[in-house]
C-alpha cells in the first residue's frame, strides 16, 4: 500500500490497467480449460486491483473533501 500511495495517479491509472491485463490472460488460460501456471496469481491480482482503486478512491474523497471545506 505504501508503493501504492507513493505512486502519481498517472502512473496508478498505469498499473492498474497492466494488471487487469494479466488477469484477463489468467483467466482466458482457464476458460480455455488449461491450468493456471500459479492458481493463486488470480487472486493476488483482483486484490492488487482492489487495493489500487482504494488509494484512488481515497484521493477522490479527500480532494472533495478539501473543496467542501472551502
């Protein structure tokens, strides 16, 4: 999460979008009936997804709460 919140919301908007793209690969490899070389990678990839939304999430929220306090 650190990395995360370090990282600008350009390069954030980045790695989520290369990240959803090796999930997409993950999962057509099992919809095509093969195994996954690693069953686990699909979940860490939903979670690493998840938890970049939430660091982009939470800088919506607080840029909307710095213009509501204005």
């Amino acid at each position: 999460m650190k990395e995360l919140r370090a990282l600008e919301e350009e390069e954030l908007l980045r790695r989520i979008a290369e990240i959803e793209n090796d999930l997409l690969r993950e999962r057509g490899i099992a919809a095509m009936g093969g195994a996954p070389p690693s069953p686990g990678r699909m979940r860490a990839l939903r979670t690493n997804v998840a938890r970049a939304l939430t660091v982009l999430g939470e800088r919506e929220r607080a840029a909307r709460a710095r213009t509501a306090a204005r």
